[in-house]
C-alpha cells in the first residue's frame, strides 16, 4: 500500500527490536553465561517481558493492518464514485 503504511511497519519493528536489545541486557531478564551462549536462558520474569514485547507487536501489526484495510475501502469507494 502507501508510504504510510510502510513508515509505520517499519516503525513497529524498530520498537520491537529496541525493546528486546533492552530487555536482552536486563539480569532481571536474561540471564547471560560466561561460559557459553547455549547455557544463557531468560528468567521466570523475562518469559513475562517477551510475552508482553510479543503483545504490543501483535496489537500494533492488527492496528497497521486494520488501517490499510479501511483506507484501501475509501479509496476503491472513491474509485467506483469516479467512474
């Protein structure tokens, strides 16, 4: 669809990106072994932060998704009145 729509994806992802780096260098978080990445896991508390990041990502794609749908009918509605 428009630059709008495209602007706001991309804004979207940058918000879920940023809050996971965030979360990712929180102990509360994500607990980060010296010895190997594998052993590197979240806590009880980060299982409830990425839920939440997961969320706000789904509620913001639902939000772009219903906008396009809705701008999309006024335009072919404009259209069809054209025409």
């Amino acid at each position: 669809m428009g630059k709008k729509f495209n602007l706001m994806r991309s804004m979207n992802k940058d918000v879920v990106y940023g809050a996971l780096l965030e979360l990712s260098q929180n102990q509360k978080v994500w607990h980060e072994s010296s010895v190997s990445p594998e052993y590197s896991h979240l806590t009880d508390d980060g299982k409830e932060a990425i839920i939440h990041v997961i969320e706000e990502m789904f509620r913001g794609l639902q939000t772009i998704q219903k906008r396009e749908i809705a701008d999309e009918a006024k335009r072919q509605t404009l259209e069809s009145l054209k025409g």
